[in-house]
C-alpha cells in the first residue's frame, strides 16, 4: 500500500456504472489489432501498457488517444485516470478479459494506452543537436532494441534512431523494454543508415561504431579525450554486428576493451559501457568550464 | 566455410558405423534428465550446448563427461570431437531428434556435452584472491545471472558467487547466456550472502553494493581514486534489488549516475557500467605502476 500513496485520495473521473468493454467490444476489438505493425503502420497508433508506461506517455502532450483499465488497475493508478481526464484523453473501464485482450504480459498491471507514434524526422532531432545519440543499426531483436534505448536515455542521449531495417519501434516487447524511455527520447526512423552518419556529422556530431573488430580501445579514447564532444554512437546487432559499410564510415570503430577470456559481450553490455564512456567524458568537460 | 578453417582436415574421432543413439536410448534419456535441477543436484552434472559452449568446457581438465554430436555437427566441428577423443571424452554420434532432446534451443547447433558442476567453495575462489568479483544476490532469472558472469569474464573478473537463493549456475538458459564464460571464472554457490562479504571483505576487496538507491555516484567514486582496489560488486534482482541488509553490509551503496529521465537501468546494463569502471580503474592503475 505504501507504494501507492495516491491511493484512495483522488476520485474516480471515470463512470463508474458505464458497461465494462470486453474482449468483444468494437474498441477493444480495434485496438487489439494493434498488436500487429501493419496495423500500427496504416493507424500511426500503437499500445503502451502498465502504470510505468502510461504516466510516462502522459507526460508528452497529445500522445496518448486512450485509456483503458480494469477498474482494480484505475483504483489502483487514480493519478493516471485523472491526468488523463485531465487531458481530455477518454478514460475507459474494461473486463478483465477486455485487458488481458489488449496486453502481451502474463501479468498486466491493469491499465494500457492507445498512444500516437511519436517519432521525428532526424532532420527535427538534429535542429538542436544532442550531446548524446544512438543509432539502432538494423537491429530487428524488440529486446535489445528497447534495452538500448533505455540505457541511452539514462545516459543523457537525446536521440534514438531506429536505422535501415531495424525493429518497429512501438512493436509491443520494445516498447516494455524501454521502461518508459521511448516518451523521454527524440525517437527516429530512418530507412538509409549512411544517410542518417552523414546527417549526424553535419551536426557536428562525432560517429562511433561499437564493434568488436574495432582498431580504437574504448579507455584509450576516453584516456585521449575523444569522447569529451558531443557523440552519436553506431550499435548492430548482437547476431550480426553492424554492417561493415556503415563500420567504415564512422570517424572510429571502437571496441570495449575484453580482460578476460569472454569472446565478446552482449549488446546491451556493450552499449552501456560505451554509452556511459560517453556520458562520464561530457560531465567531465561541462564540470571542468 | 570460412567460419570453420578446421573443416575437413581432421580424420572422424568417432565410428562412422556405429548406431546413432535416439532420443529413446537409455544415455540420452538419462542425459535429457539434467534439464531438471534435481536431476542436476543429485547427479553434478549438466549439459552444455552447442559449439561455443562445448569448446570452452573443452578448455577445463575433466569437466567434459561425453560429447554427443549429430553426424553434420560432429564433421561441422571436427576439433571438438578431437579434442574430447584426445581427452578420453567419449563421443557419440546422434539421430537428430536425439540431439533436439537434449537441447532447449529452437536452433541447436549439433553438439552438446555433459559436463561436471565446477562450482568451488568460496574459500578456494579467495585462495589468491581475485582482483575483480561479482556477487549474484538472489538473482532468480537464468539469463540476467548468466549475462552478468559473461559480462563480468570480459571486464576481467576472477570470480562470480551466486549467493542466498539464486539461480543454479547450471540452469541451461543460464549457460547460454554465459556464452562460454561460465568456464572461464571461479564459479562459487554460497548459501548465506553475509558470509560471503565477511570473506570478500577478510580477502582484502572493497565491497561495493550496486543500487540505484546508493548514496556514492559511481563517477564520484572512480575520480576519487576508490575503484583502484580489488573490487567485489553486489548485484541484486532486477525486480527486487539488493536486500537491505546485504547493501548495508557493503563498504558503499553505489548507484550508476541517470542523466537522463530514465528512472532505473536494467540489471545486465548497470553490472556492466560498474564492472567496467572497475576494470578502467584497475587497468589504469596497473599501467601507472
């Protein structure tokens, strides 16, 4: 109970004797197929579930279309409902089944959102260039993608680019992984990943490649001062590394260093060691003005 | 084909014409048996699969029981089968859904062993006392225990203790998720996680708790000179962190700095940050000698 100690305090803003939604209700029906990126492709909608989720994307205006919640889950999260309402977003109660039709967990926490895609042209990522950026090299695992997503975030970048044929970002496992962090992020989609290079150094954005094969050892550039500019870093993925065209055309490939007789780390390993090299070299330079 | 310069070069170790075993023949019953932990407590033995896997264990005097193969995965890998045969291994060639018995990947890769548990006590992983650890505090989930000892073996790390109830280090999603580095690290199961800190800590190593809730930012402590010592890190469950007691017991409660609006990081990216900056800090110590 201490977990939640909005609980009980705010009233319910949503109709509490209006029918339940069902699995079988149109609605529901709708937005369940957006489980599916085609449909997520022709609507532009995709499904955000769990209280993490939610509040995060109620946070960026006119993202969220719709709130659906079991009344247990809207009990449970009434500062949701109530920025919802708030918002003008419909808050809706739905069935147990109604949810459980809606999510992909074995154990839905309640409430899931209709939100509106939120990616950004890479040319409106750039008009400020951030410090920090990732880009998601055809990296098709939901997983990793969203992992690497959300370590960025933690390290400060203010850009991710889902890049060539990369995963859907809003397919739903990314979206869990992210833990919220897709709301917090320029997301961007760009189909042309030497496009996106050419683009991010004419913001004046250092290239990385994080690559095993790298000539560059990752302490050695942050020992030189190479990681103390503003930098977009280059990650593939874990099955087949990154294309070595796109490799080849970033400033440096760069390795983490390996001490003991492991062949290689995981991408999320190696993306949050590189990621946070980067972050520790910036805070340096802006402590050190 | 390049993949596999040893392609062809080594004569068949093993009879060409003997019967394949199937997945109904009493060794590969038995052998099936080790995917349950009860099985794998009783007997010591677990199995490892696939060619990354196998050739590691392959490294450790008498930890390879036998070797079983398909007849492409045994040609695919003759230096596995050579070098069991050379060790007194057993190989034995099996039907396709023999080896599909034995292993829990959609894709296995043709070879899979039986090996000996290598876990040591604690005292014996402290005998030269490593100068990087990691411990697994009631990590309960295979793939982030094993993802954290890989993660560990590549920033140089001697020696991993899964501590109080946490997974067994034999689990098969948890070996996999080693990538081969559960045979590179002194592996040591611990009942009681004090104890294990009582003795890290008698064996000279700082005890650093990792926790997003630590009062010492992780870069605070690296420019402060406090990550140039023997080091063992805490890692607690991504669901429910480090128990309290457990954190206070530590010399510090670290947590890796958010600059963004991230609100955590997940476990396998956080290990990685602070193994890492360990292993920076060690490293530049070493070279400064």
């Amino acid at each position: 109970m201490s977990m939640h100690p909005h609980e009980g305090r705010l009233d319910r803003v949503w109709d509490s004797d209006a029918p339940r939604f069902t699995a079988r209700t149109p609605r529901i029906v709708a937005a369940r197929r957006l489980q599916r990126r085609r449909e997520r492709d022709e609507t532009g909608r995709f499904l955000a579930e769990g209280p993490q989720a939610v509040r995060e994307a109620l946070t960026v205006p006119g993202v969220v279309h719709e709130l659906f919640g079991t009344e247990a889950g809207l009990d449970r999260y009434p500062e949701l409902a109530a920025a919802a309402a708030a918002a003008g977003v419909p808050v809706s109660p739905v069935t147990d089944d109604g949810l459980a039709a809606l999510t992909e967990t074995v154990a839905p926490q309640g409430v899931v959102a209709v939100c509106a895609h939120r990616d950004v042209p890479l040319a409106a990522a750039l008009r400020e260039p951030p410090r920090l950026a990732a880009v998601l090299a055809e990296i098709r695992d939901p997983g990793n993608a969203g992992t690497v997503l959300r370590t960025a975030d933690a390290a400060g970048a203010g850009a991710v680019v889902f890049a060539g044929d990369a995963v859907d970002p809003y397919n739903g496992k990314c979206v869990r992984a992210t833990a919220g962090s897709l709301f917090h992020v320029d997301v961007v989609r760009a189909a042309d990943p030497a496009a996106v290079v050419a683009a991010l150094r004419a913001s004046g954005l250092a290239v990385l490649a994080a690559t095993g094969y790298g000539e560059t050892d990752l302490d050695d550039l942050a020992d030189a001062g190479g990681l103390a500019r503003p930098t977009a870093w280059l990650f593939g993925s874990e099955a087949h590394g990154l294309p070595a065209e796109l490799a080849a055309a970033a400033d440096a490939r760069v390795r983490v260093p390996l001490h003991g007789r492991a062949e290689s780390l995981n991408l999320a390993a190696a993306a949050a060691v590189c990621l946070y090299a980067s972050a520790r070299a910036l805070r340096s330079r802006e402590s050190s003005r």
